[in-house]
C-alpha cells in the first residue's frame, strides 16, 4: 500500500531590497505540518530556515525536492507545498529563494522553476501534488528585474505526467496571495486566530480545511478546491482585504472530481453525532453554530433538564459542605523554573465576545474562582465536546532570545449551565516539539510538583484559562534526566488535549540571539 508523505518549503527572511521578509510562513509551515501527521500522512516534513542561519537558497530547494521525488516508492502519494515569494517569467513560475541578489540577471536565472518535469517522469510515486502560495503581496515589482511579477500560475502539465501530477496555486494570473499583518484585526470573530497573528490566508485555510475534514471521506481534489476557497473568502472578509478574494487555480490533467489525494482521515474524536459533517462545519468567522441534527433533538431537550437538576442539586450539596465552589488556590503543579501555569474563569457577556486573557499568569480571586482540590469530586457536570469549545494559542508568533514563550489554553462554555474540565498538567497535557524532526522538547506531565490533577468550573456563557510559561528546558518521562541546555531557535509546534475534547496545536519561533 502506497505511503502519504509531505516535503513542506519555505522562504520567509530575504535580504533584497523591495522584497519583504514574510516571519510568519515558518508557523503556517509548522501547523499544516501538524495537521498533515493527524490527518494520516506517513511522513512530513517541514523545512523553513536552516540550522546556522543559512539561507534557503535555489540550489536548497531544488536538492530537496529532487531527492524527494526520487526516494518515492511505487503507489506514494506526494504532498509538496513551497510558501515564500514568486515571480512568473517567459512562461514559467518561480520560487524566489532567500539568498537572491539585486544585480542577478537576468533576475530569473537565480530563482527556482517550479517545473521538475524530468524528475517526475522518473519517480515511482502515483500522484503528486504542488501547492503553490508564492504569488505573494509584499514585493515590489520594479525591484525585481522580471517585466510581470503577477501573471502567475500558467504552468502546463505535460502528456507525459497524466493521471500523476496536480498544481494548486493560491491566486490566479494578476492576483496576489495575501497575508494577515499582526496590525490587523478582524471585524467579526475569527475561529482560532487571535490579535497580533500574522498567517498566509492560502496556508491557514488549506489547515482549517484538512482539519475540519478530519472524520470524514477522503476529500477529492475539487471538494478540497471549493472548501479552500471558500475559507479564503471568509477570512479576506473578516479581515477586510481590499477587492476581490484571491482566487484558486488548479492544473492537472487528471479528473479532479475523482483525483483523492488525502489518506483516509482517522475517525474523529469525540464526536457524538452519527452523520458526517461538511469539510467546512468546523470553521467559523462569526458565531454562528451548526444547525442540530433532528436526530438528536430529543436528546437536547432531555439533557438539558437533567444537567440543570445535576446543577441545582450540587450546588446544594456544596453549601452545605463547602459553602461554595473552591479549592486551595491557583497551583497549577509546574515545578519553579521548569513551568509556570495559571486558572482563571471569567463570565462572558452575552452580548459581546470574551475579552482576550491577560498575557500575565493571573488569576482574581475575587471575580475567579480558584480550580478544585484533585481529591475533591466535582459536583458539576463534566464538560463535553457538545457543551465547550476548546482553543490552544501561543502568546506570540515568535519570542526573542530572553523571552519565555507563552500558551494559553481557553475552554469557552456555549451553554447556559456550569461544567467542569481537568486542566490539570497530567490531565490536559501540554506537549512541545520541535517542528521538522518530531522530536519531543517539553511536557506538563513529565515531572508534575503536587496534583497533576486540577478540577475547574467553566461557568455558563463563560470561560476557564490556564497560561503555560515555558523556561526553554526540555523535560524526560518520569522525571528522569534532560538535557541541561536550553531549547534552540527555531519552530516549535505545541499541542494540548483536555479529557473528552479534541487535540488542539498551535506553534511559534525561538529567534536566535
């Protein structure tokens, strides 16, 4: 059986003048990468910046997707992404690496031809697929040497590679694939983006789509289109982009109402209806739900009732016993200069979204209360995946040298009744590895101090925050022995996963010194 395997390229920090620098491609790189291992893929893997501060030069690239086309084993399918920017000249496409001159001419000659056409007729691999999000806003055209920078994705596929090879490209010729700024905000709620992120709208989007196609069919190469563009849409409208949404162009000669080129997706956790979701029901801009599935209506009125009479009776119980409900403070269990975390729940108003939480670990006992004792059962209900939702964000898209990076876990509470979650660090684990090479850095529950078990309300139309401080030291299993030196730069991907809700990731840079 054929193998899933993903080659991620990136180009992000340039030199040249009248070409910008793009800082946040290596976090899109390291989401989709994530997304991509959840999804099934065998392998990935994310290249975006070099060990000792080398460029990503022509020479990089071509080398990486050369040896990665010719590794491929009969029946693979090949995942292939490039993100940076592009210029179009005499006819083909170009991926302009980091290391590119002013006085390169013709300026062409110094870039990357997306066009490996003798290496895919050689390789074994069944299908190959290019993602193309390099027509990119952010560079100025009389700088470049190249006569039209924005008449992109005219790329032909030759006879010879039917039923093989496809190209997705974000923009269509005199477009440009645009970016979120960290200035920039969106006018309605964007679902799992919060201020001062910077993100490819094409990269984001084709994230979004894999993950919210997670328990489904495998998504055709036109189903994935239309998915993809239609989150592209939504977010150039929430973030207020000038004209016309940037519009996808796919080239192959394959069919592509039956061209499947995603593995099987892994069922989805958690989920408790019995029919399949749309690729796009897991996205949001604004706060609109899902309509219920009828099926399921007798249930909601039921449930309901009882967990209100779960409520009522608990909090009974618990004025009786308590006289409220509480614990002993906001310990999170981190252990001093390996991991500072901290709880906070705040109600949220009806009217308008919750405030973002403070980046400070905080918590106000006086509008707060504190998580419970581990050895206190919860009287509450425990949250589910039908009643909470539950977002993973870091601090910063990168953090300096003298900066700790910073995670907030939020579970937002949808109805109008308390719940309960564990965000304890051995209940709700916080994991760090370093993007690239999959190798784990960090965990909350390698060596928790006290209970690595912390019961906390989330309060009806509210929301319970627990902020994460990493020290840059990277934790064993069990307590055992780590290495003493402190994470590196470069990406890092994070995930977490409360009891009974979905893995949620995000990622984020260690710059150098």
């Amino acid at each position: 059986m054929g193998r899933h395997r993903a080659l991620l390229i990136g180009t992000s920090e340039y030199d040249m003048r009248g070409v910008a620098s793009l800082p946040f491609i290596p976090g899109d790189l390291a989401r989709l990468g994530a997304v991509l291992r959840d999804r099934g893929f065998d392998e990935v893997q994310v290249l975006a910046g070099r060990e000792g501060g080398k460029q990503v030069s022509a020479n990089y690239v071509n080398g990486r997707v050369i040896g990665f086309l010719r590794r491929a084993r009969p029946g693979d399918t090949l995942f292939i992404l490039l993100s940076g920017h592009g210029v179009h000249a005499k006819g083909r496409d170009y991926l302009v690496p980091e290391d590119i001159d002013e006085d390169t001419h013709p300026f062409e000659s110094g870039c990357v031809a997306i066009d490996w056409r003798e290496h895919l007729d050689d390789t074994p691999a069944s299908q190959v697929v290019f993602l193309i999000d390099a027509c990119r806003e952010g560079i100025e055209p009389q700088s470049m040497g190249v006569a039209s920078v924005r008449q992109w994705s005219r790329q032909k596929v030759s006879a010879a590679l039917r039923r093989k090879v496809a190209y997705v490209y974000a923009c269509s010729p005199a477009q440009l694939a645009l970016f979120v700024r960290p200035h920039d905000l969106p006018g309605d709620p964007v679902a799992d983006a919060r201020p001062g992120d910077s993100f490819s709208l094409f990269s984001r989007s084709v994230s979004d789509v894999i993950t919210a196609g997670t328990g489904l069919a495998p998504l055709t190469l036109d189903t994935f289109r239309e998915a993809v563009q239609d989150r592209v849409t939504a977010l150039h409208r929430a973030y207020h982009k000038a004209g016309p949404p940037q519009t996808l162009r796919v080239v192959t000669d394959i069919p592509s109402d039956s061209f499947a080129f995603l593995p099987t997706p892994p069922t989805r956790p958690h989920h408790h209806d019995d029919t399949p979701q749309d690729a796009g029901a897991a996205m949001s801009v604004g706060p609109a739900a899902p309509p219920p599935d009828p099926r399921r209506r007798t249930h909601r009125r039921v449930l309901p009732a009882l967990a209100l009479l779960a409520v009522l009776a608990g909090a009974a119980w618990a004025a009786v016993h308590y006289g409220g409900y509480g614990g002993d403070g906001d310990k999170d269990g981190g252990r001093d200069g390996k991991a500072v975390s901290a709880l906070s729940t705040t109600p949220r108003p009806s009217a308008s979204p919750s405030p973002s939480p403070s980046p400070s670990p905080s918590v106000s006992p006086s509008s707060s209360p504190p998580p419970s004792k581990s050895s206190e059962k919860s009287v509450l209900p425990t949250c589910t995946a039908d009643s909470v939702s539950f977002a993973f964000r870091s601090a910063a898209n990168s953090f300096a040298a003298n900066q700790r990076p910073v995670l907030r876990i939020t579970v937002d509470n949808r109805t109008g009744a308390d719940c309960s979650i564990d965000l304890g660090p051995g209940k709700t684990v916080v994991t760090i590895t370093r993007a690239g090479d999959d190798s784990r850095v960090y965990s909350t529950a390698d060596c928790p101090e006290g209970s690595a078990s912390q019961l906390v309300r989330v309060p009806a139309k509210g929301n319970a925050v627990r902020t994460v401080t990493w020290d840059r030291r990277p934790t064993s299993p069990s307590c055992g022995s780590a290495s003493a030196a402190p994470a590196g730069p470069g990406t890092y991907l994070a995930e977490a996963e409360p009891p009974g809700l979905a893995k949620a990731m995000t990622s984020f840079v260690l710059e150098a010194d």
